[in-house]
C-alpha cells in the first residue's frame, strides 16, 4: 500500500470509529502495516478491496478499530509529570483523603497498555512518598485497557530493559528481578494494580470515584471531538472533588464546560472542582 493510499484510507476509515485522522499521522505506517498483514489474511489484493469488505462485512470494523490502537509506553515516560505528582499532587490529595477520613488514595491509570503507568504510580508511592506518610494512607491503583493481551502482558509484570531506561537505578534494583533477557516486577509492586478490562468509549466498570485518574496519550489525541468530550465528562464523573486529571503533555483538553481548573500547565494535569462553576 503506497503511503498516499494509507493516507486516504484513514482519512475515511477513522471517522466511522470514532477517531481523528491528525493524532495518526504519525504513527500511521505502523497502522497500515498490519493493515497490510490484514490484507494478506483475508487474500485481497489491494486496500480498495478491503474498502468494499468493510462496506460489507460490518464485523470486520472491530477487526479494524484493534487495528489502530497505539501501545507506546515505557516506565516514567515523560518524568516532569511524576516529579509534580511527588510534590505537590500526591501530598495534597493524601491530605485532602485524610481530612475526608479516608483510609485510601485511589487511582484510575485509563488506557494502561503493559501497564507501565500504573506500576510507575507504585513505585512513586513506595520510594518517595510512603516513607513521608508513615503508613497513614495507603495507595490503591485500577488500571484499564481495551486489550486483553495488554492486560495479561500487564498482570504478568515482566519488561525488557529499553521500557525501565528512565527508572532510577535504585528502583530498578529494588523491584525487578533479571529473569534471561527480562525484567520481572516484584510482587509486592505488581499486588498494588488491579487490572480491568474497559474501553474508554463506553461506561467503565465501576462506580469508585478516584482522587486521581490518567489518561494520558489516548483519548486526546486519537479520539475525534465528539468522543473526547465524552470521554472527559465520564472521566470528571469518577473524579472526586479536588480531584486531578493527567492527560498527555502534548494533548489539550476538547472545548467543554467542565469545572476543571489548571493545576501545572506544562504536565497538563488538571484540578475538578465542581465549587467553581
């Protein structure tokens, strides 16, 4: 498939899943590549063909939507973030569950590929901020993926060495054990996550409001417009007040009414705080 064919494909095939063409255009020969594969699977000749399948075949869109789902991600991917969660973010959500009388700090890690964000939220918690808290407040972390192979990825705990490039030495000496060519996360990290299954596209699972949720180079960025505003009024619903939202560092939030205020600009995390509306 020549690249101006990929182009014109997305260009009319994303829309119809609810997608925007901008946030692939860099990642979309990754995409028409197992497109390509696709392709050969099916025996068809050529993307016109596959065109007139979908025409047909309405299943085959689902086939085509885990097509173009995205899975980069590595442990403390863009550090500034995590520097702002350790101070001032997590203090001053645990001080806020504490005076609430809450036992827990809860946090929702939306769309967690292998589930490197989430473990990287555990790690923060067990090396720079629970030596702070003297056991007044633990941490709990859901994590969901629309992929099941990512969750059992994810469950499994086990990484190659480019994923933990950014981690401090002494974490990694701490947490992971070297099995052959991988790193295995140690249980006492891995027993932090609970693991769900849910596309951000529909309801989630569940009813817990979180004082933290991440949703982090997804839904704003390859979501088209109507399904980022969704998407984020379901996100505020499971915030608590006072709550923070994370999204990419190079995403924007869609045009809303929501009562989100800006808490560090350049981390793009964002308070909830429905008193000021």
């Amino acid at each position: 498939m020549k690249d101006s064919e990929c182009i014109e494909f997305l260009q009319w095939s994303l829309p119809r899943l609810g997608m925007r063409w901008p946030g692939f255009r860099k990642v979309r020969r990754q995409v028409c590549r197992r497109i390509n594969r696709r392709m050969g699977e099916l025996g068809l000749d050529g993307i016109a063909a596959y065109r007139n399948l979908l025409k047909e075949r309405s299943g085959e869109w689902q086939e085509l939507d885990r097509l173009c789902r995205i899975t980069i991600s590595r442990f403390l991917r863009d550090r500034e973030v995590y520097d702002f969660l350790a101070d001032p973010v997590f203090p001053a959500l645990a001080a806020q569950a504490r005076a609430r009388g809450e036992a827990a700090l809860r946090c929702w890690s939306a769309g967690c590929c292998a589930g490197e964000e989430p473990y990287t939220l555990a790690l923060l918690w067990q090396y720079l901020l629970a030596p702070q808290l003297a056991g007044e407040i633990r941490l709990e972390i859901v994590a969901t993926d629309v992929d099941p192979a990512m969750l059992a990825r994810a469950r499994a705990g086990r990484y190659g060495r480019g994923s933990l490039r950014e981690l401090p030495a002494e974490w990694v000496r701490g947490s992971f054990r070297r099995e052959q060519d991988d790193f295995a996360l140690s249980e006492p990290v891995r027993s932090r996550v609970a693991f769900l299954c849910h596309d951000l596209r529909a309801e989630p699972p569940f009813a817990a409001q979180f004082q933290l949720i991440l949703c982090r180079n997804l839904a704003f960025t390859y979501f088209d417009a109507a399904s980022q505003l969704a998407v984020l009024a379901r996100l505020c619903r499971c915030l608590r007040p006072g709550g923070a939202l994370v999204i990419g560092c190079h995403e924007r939030l869609p045009d809303h009414d929501l009562p989100l205020t800006v808490w560090q600009p350049h981390a793009k995390i964002f308070r909830y705080e429905p008193s000021v509306v």
